[in-house]
C-alpha cells in the first residue's frame, strides 16, 4: 500500500491560524483577576476566572524555570469566582515567613492540542505583622480602710488581683493610692528615722499581713530590744513588753 504524500505534507499548515480559530470559538481572552493584590498571607484573596469554558488550573510562576513547573494553586472547572488566603498562593514557593513575597499568577486551561494561558497577575503578599501581647494598665486598687497612718507616709503594696505592688501614701491621716510600682523598680526606701511610728496596731498589722507585707514582733525591754524582731501572724497574742513593728 503506497502512502500519499500529500496528506503527510504538514507545510503549508498554519498553526498560528489555528490558534486564533481555537481563540475565537472560546470567545473571550482567558484571563484572571485578583483582589486585593496586596496582602498579609492571612488575608483572604479573591480570585475571579473569566474565559475558561474548559477545567484548568491558576498557578504562580517561577520565571526562569518554564510554566510546566510552576506550582499549581488551585484546580477549576470553567469560570470561578473564590477566595484563598495569601498563604494558599504561596503553595510550594519557598519564601521565609519574615519574608515578603512578590509573586504573579496566572490561569490556564487544559485544551486539546495545547494549554492556553493567561496574562500573570502581580500579587504582593506580606508577611503577617507578629502581634505583640501588651499588658492592660491595672484600675485604682481597694486600699483597705486603716485606723491610722501619719501624713507623708509612704507603703509598698502587693495587689493580689493585678500581681502587682502599688505605692500609697498617708493624706489627711488615710491611706491613698499614689502609683503603681513599675517593672524592675526598686521598693520605696524607708522613711527617715523619727519621721514614722515606731509600733503598729493590731488592725495596722492585720491590714499589712492582708495585703502579703510582713510585720515583725519586737521585745521593747532593755537589752531585749538588740533582738532582732520575729515574724508575727494574727495567730500571735501581744504580751506586755512586746509591740509589732513593720521591720524587725
């Protein structure tokens, strides 16, 4: 059997003819849309693909490394609209989460005798700002009420709620609040000598051991008086002789 050689002679075929007959049955351009494009890899994107009448793909390219090893984002069928986040366009694309990314991408679909692609579009999608925790600022503390306290007094506080110490001072023979103390801030030094009570009262200690500072039991008899004083609890009854102090 002899072959007509006619019918093998590709010559004289067109294929840049071809290409534009297979463009006008799809009827419009393929091609894509995305918006916003800019934005952290947690923002949502939303992508819209026109002039696909068959299944395809959107991809990213990677210029250097020819379409057929693009990463593939997203399958579709036909025209879509949908969203993705900027983490889902970065799919197989090896960028630093520190990193920002610039990125273009494109749509294409599958034909019979060759894909048809679209034009890229240029997406820069940030890395997503890290969110620093932040302290709230503490309210105005309780301050318990106290029986007596000598104007210009100051105290060192521990809040319970806020786990924090605040700083109050005597106004008008009551304890006001002045200040919450600041990280890494040294206690307040203690008042000239002579210039503060001696002796607690039992409410005065009681109030102090309530609000986690220490209060000491003190001998006030000659001689004794060189000891050192030993922490005091409620539990602790006051003998003649002996007082509470807020160092020992």
């Amino acid at each position: 059997m002899e072959l007509d050689n006619e019918s093998l002679d590709f010559g004289d075929t067109d294929y840049d003819e071809l290409d534009e007959g297979l463009d006008e049955e799809l009827g419009e351009p393929l091609g894509l849309t995305i918006s916003p494009e800019t934005g952290y890899r947690t923002d949502k994107f939303k992508v819209t693909i026109y002039g696909m009448d068959k299944k395809g793909w959107i991809a990213s390219s990677k210029p250097g490394y020819g379409r057929i090893n693009d990463p593939k984002i997203r399958m579709v069928d036909g025209n879509e609209t949908f969203e993705v986040t900027g983490e889902e366009l970065l799919k197989d694309r090896e960028f630093k989460e520190h990193e920002d990314a610039l990125i273009w991408v494109y749509a294409c679909d599958d034909r019979l005798i060759t894909n048809k692609y679209s034009d890229s579009v240029q997406v820069m999608i940030r890395a997503t700002p890290q969110e620093v925790p932040t302290t709230p600022s503490p309210g105005e503390p309780t301050i318990p009420p106290s029986t007596t306290c000598i104007d210009g007094d100051t105290d060192r506080v521990y809040d319970a709620t806020y786990k924090r110490h605040y700083i109050r001072k005597c106004v008008d023979g009551k304890w006001v609040f002045s200040h919450w103390e600041a990280a890494g801030e040294s206690p307040i030094a203690p008042p000239p000598p002579g210039t503060e009570p001696k002796y607690l009262s039992i409410d005065e200690a009681r109030e102090r051991t309530a609000a986690g500072l220490q209060c000491y039991i003190k001998c006030v008899l000659p001689l004794l008086d060189l000891l050192p004083g030993l922490p005091w609890s409620s539990s602790i009854p006051i003998l003649p002789g002996f007082v509470i102090t807020k160092r020992p």
